[in-house]
C-alpha cells in the first residue's frame, strides 16, 4: 500500500462491521493531524457525531481490494463504487473544511 494509507480514515458503522450497503460512497477533505481525510460510508449519511469513526485503511482494503487505488485520489476526491461500477469526480467545495 502507498504511503497515504498509514492515516486512519473515517468510517461508518456498516463499513467497519461488513454490513456492506452497496454503494460505497468515499470523499476526501485535507488531511489533518493523523488523519487521511477520507469519510467512507454505505447507506445513508447520517449527521451523528459519531457516525464516522476511526478506521485504518488497510482494514478497508482487505475487505474491499479495490478502493485501494481510489485511496490514492488528492483532497478534493470523491467516489462511489459497487459491484462492477465505479464513479470518480472533483469536488472543490470539500477543500474548505472552515467552521
């Protein structure tokens, strides 16, 4: 795995426990601290404080091989991936992560 991959991302409840809502919806802000600013999620997004917990990619990717590549998208990245499709685009707007 690339070196990106060594900070801890933010994972739903359904990722971690591999209830698996196909699709897998990913967006990255920028980094901070230890983490990668990664937020993955199947279902629906919910605005719980803690619908989003900590997660080390390399769990994500065992169980799921191919978002490893999309792990490598810069900050401003979004994707959403399911059984033979994947879907990846820009969005400018999570680059601004100010309160």
């Amino acid at each position: 795995m690339g070196d990106e991959l060594v900070e801890v991302l933010g994972a739903s409840r359904s990722v971690i426990s591999g209830e698996v809502e196909w699709p897998l919806h990913g967006l990255r802000h920028p980094p901070a601290a230890n983490t990668s600013g990664w937020y993955v999620w199947t279902g629906e997004l919910l605005p719980d404080a803690d619908f989003f917990q900590p997660w080390h990619p390399a769990h994500l990717v065992e169980r799921c091989p191919q978002v490893e590549s999309l792990l490598q998208m810069p900050p401003g990245s979004r994707f959403l991936l399911a059984p033979g499709y994947v879907d990846v685009w820009d969005d400018p707007s999570l680059l601004d992560v100010s309160d």
